[in-house]
C-alpha cells in the first residue's frame, strides 16, 4: 500500500507529514510535477522490511547504577537500526550483520521506561520498517537490603525471635515478607536505616522463608529489591540437638578436602548442614548420623558451621541446631610465622613464661596452639606483626608443644600454615623436706603412744600374783 506525502509550500505553510522530500531537490533533478502550484505531491515508498526484534539483559528488575544492555535484531544486513524510549530516539547502536546493541554502564533512576527498535534502508530515500514489541526496564530499584536472625533463648516453640532488616539509607520504611507474601509492615525510627519484626511465643507457623524491603518515604515510594531469603526454622523440644565434628579437625588447606559428621540421637532422619549464605543438599540417614564432604575446600568454605535434623515427613519441626563447628581454611601462600620461648630449656615452676609469635604483616589476628587442646588462645594487636602469649605462674599443666598461626583481619577464617613447635618443659616441684620430718615425727609418736596403752593395759588387768 502507497501513501501520499505533502510537503512545504512557497510560502512556508508546512503540512503535516512524515515523508517530506526537498522541493529544490526534484525541481533539479526533473522529477517534480509540471501541475505543481505550491503543494508537492510524492509517492512513498512501500514498508516492506520485517520489523525488528527487541530484548533487555539482564531482564526484570534493573538495581540501580547496575549495567543494562538493550539488543536489536533483524534480517536486514544492509539497513540501519535505531532505540527509541518514548518514542524519541536515543541511540543508533553499534551493529554487526543483522544485530545492533548498546550498553548503559551505570543505569539512573531516568533511564526507566519502555523502549523500541526500528529500522531503515540506507538508501537516499529510506525506508522504515514497523517498530519491534516495546520492552520496558523498570524503576531501578534501592540496592537490597541484609536480613538476620535474633533469637531470645533459641528459635523454640514458646520462645521469641527478632527479625532485623537493615537498608542503605536513613529514615527509611521497611516491608517483610514471609514466603513471598506481605507479612507486616513497620516504619524505622528517624534517622535509621535498620527495622525491627519481633516475633513473641512463636509457633510452628511462624517458620518459613524471610525476606525484606525498604524505601523511602516519597509519594509513590520507590522499593529497593528483596533481600535474601532468610529461614527461620522452629526447634521440636522432643528432638535433642546433635553433635557435630570434623576430620581433619585441625583446618584444610586450600583445595583439600573436609568430612563433616553429624550425630543425632533419632534413627531415620533426614539431615541438615547450615552456614552463613551457604546452602547443601539434605541427607537421609538410616541411622544415626550424616556426612557431609566439601571436597576442594576455597576460602569461601570456611566460617563456622552447624547442622540440625528432622523427620522427613515434617519439614518444618527441626531439631535445635548443634553447637558451632569452625572450619579454618589455610593457605599455603600466607608466609609461615615463627615462634619463639622465654625462657628457654627447662622452666621452675610458679615461673612466667611467654611465647612470642611473629608474622610478616600487619593487622593480623594470632593464634597458639597446643598440642591435644582444640581451643587455641588468640590475641590481636593492631599495627603490629606479633603477639605475646604470657603464661604466669607456670604449672605441670603448662607443660606441652605450642606452635602458632595468623589470620588476615579481612579473612577471619583464612588462616597461615602453623609455625615450627617449642616444647615448654616444666621441672618437677621440690619436696619440701622440713614438713615431711615433721609429719613423720608426728607418726612415730602417735605409734608409741598407742603401744604404751596397750601394754599398760596388759600390766595393769593380769591377776595378783602372777610372776
């Protein structure tokens, strides 16, 4: 189907059209009609090239100040792409074959909306195509924000538990969500970027998947993304915690391998190992216990590390949580540090003793450890690349190998490898002579004074006479 264009007269009048040719231009080149009386007539050409196809990544919700790229596509090697964002064109973007794209490496809040793509020939007089689908990036949102869990004598039914959300902007109002649905709605205090879900005498229901928002106070309110999901599971008082244990207990060298075990007191549960953004497969057991491997241990793999149970049938009804496991992560490439003793050989008892342990950076938390003891001591002395390990008044309970370790500040579960050991001998204690003299003294007396009884006795009960 053709149309017809008008264009501008002599006199300036403009007419409406959107395919206006220049009047000069057809005059010079013959083509302009000999009945021409100041309003030009053209045929357009006909819209014969597909329509264009349009896609945003990353699709959905854009975080703000994130990159987007906008993607056009069509079968039309020899024609021209062109983005439009509320119908004004925006960008011609870089093309190759049938595919054009252009980046926004830092999206603002303006850059919401809907955009198109469109294309022409490359000919004097171009040719449009019809416009692709529009396709919309939302309102870039606030960055999400962090959610976590505090409890008041444990997650267990009857106890209490406090939500926190916690944004990136002052005077802010919070939403929480429970499963994907509105569960409440509280306003921070002034000035506070941190809200507050208390939750009193919780219950089976109150277990599920939390999450979060925030925004700020302006009509209509513009909403950060959702935070991670946090799970609150509710403890069954009838399922006792278990127990958990690693191998080795001693940490794991990065790329190495790590079993963790998990010992409940019911047969036939299904297992649970928990850290901190992490997330691993349940396990079923048909007895007792589970096991868990990490094998190629990163620093990403250390932190401390719990595990719970329940019956397979009652997701929701878990054991209370073990106690805490840590999992250090050494690295090879930290410098070994080195370990000396003061003083040296064989220490008096009731002496001091210290253990110094050097690194070759700074800022980094110190560890000793003695050989048997799982619960090295740690010390940490800001600006410094040592530490001091004191031991007063030194006992036959000192006495062992000691060695030590550092971890970076940033990193408090990257360790170095341990240093060299010391060995602190302690000698025996001194008898105390004078005491032992005198408590034998007292015995030797007590003796005599008893056989002296007895033979008066015998004298003085025999019969008259006797010889």
């Amino acid at each position: 189907m053709q149309a017809r264009a008008v264009c501008p007269d002599k006199r300036g009048q403009d007419k409406d059209s959107d395919y206006c040719l220049d009047i000069e231009v057809e005059r010079q080149a013959g083509t302009m009609d000999p009945a021409y009386t100041g309003v030009y007539y053209a045929e357009t050409p006909e819209l014969s090239a597909p329509r264009p196809s349009i896609s945003i990544s990353p699709s959905g919700v854009i975080a703000l100040g994130a990159a987007v790229t906008i993607r056009c596509q069509c079968r039309c090697e020899a024609r021209r792409l062109f983005v439009y964002k509320g119908g004004i064109e925006i960008r011609e973007p870089d093309a190759a074959g049938d595919r054009g794209e252009f980046t926004i490496p830092s999206t603002r809040r303006e850059d919401g909306g809907f955009y198109k793509c469109q294309s022409h020939s490359r000919s004097e007089l171009p040719s449009w195509s019809d416009p692709s689908d529009i396709v919309r990036i939302i309102e870039t949102y606030y960055p999400k924000p962090s959610i976590s869990l505090l409890s008041s004598g444990g997650v267990i039914l009857g106890g209490a538990v406090t939500i926190h959300c916690r944004g990136r902007h002052q005077n802010a109002m919070f939403l929480l969500y429970k499963d994907g649905n509105l569960k409440m709605l509280q306003d921070a205090e002034p000035a506070q970027d941190m809200a507050e879900f208390p939750i009193s005498n919780v219950n089976q229901g109150d277990a599920g998947s939390y999450s979060c928002r925030y925004s700020n106070k302006l009509d209509p309110p513009v909403w950060s993304e959702p935070s991670d999901p946090l799970e609150l599971l509710v403890a069954e008082l009838s399922y006792p915690k278990p127990n958990i244990s690693l191998s080795p207990s001693g940490g794991v060298s990065l790329g190495g391998a790590v079993t963790v075990w998990c010992r409940g007191q019911r047969r036939g549960m299904r297992f649970m190992l928990n850290k901190e953004r992490s997330h691993f497969p349940p396990v079923d057991s048909n007895g007792f216990q589970a096991v868990f491997r990490i094998k190629n241990v990163s620093r990403e793999d250390g932190g401390n590390y719990s595990c719970s149970y329940h019956r397979g049938s009652e997701p929701l009804a878990v054991s209370y949580p073990s106690d805490p496991m840590e999992l250090v992560v050494r690295d090879p490439n930290l410098p070994r540090p080195s370990i000396s003793l003061s003083p040296t050989g064989v220490t008096a008892p009731e002496a001091d003793a210290t253990i110094r342990c050097q690194g070759q950076r700074r800022n980094m938390t110190f560890f000793l450890h003695k050989a048997g003891d799982l619960n090295p001591q740690q010390q940490m002395d800001p600006g410094v690349d040592g530490a001091e390990f004191r031991i007063p008044t030194v006992g036959r309970q000192h006495g062992g190998n000691y060695s030590c370790s550092y971890r970076p500040q940033p990193e408090p579960f990257v360790s170095s490898q341990l240093s060299d050991t010391v060995q602190l001998v302690v000698a025996a204690a001194p008898l105390d002579f004078t005491n032992t003299n005198i408590a034998r003294l007292g015995l030797g007396a007590t003796v005599l004074l008893v056989l002296g009884l007895i033979l008066a006795e015998a004298y003085y009960s025999r019969p008259r006479g006797t010889p």
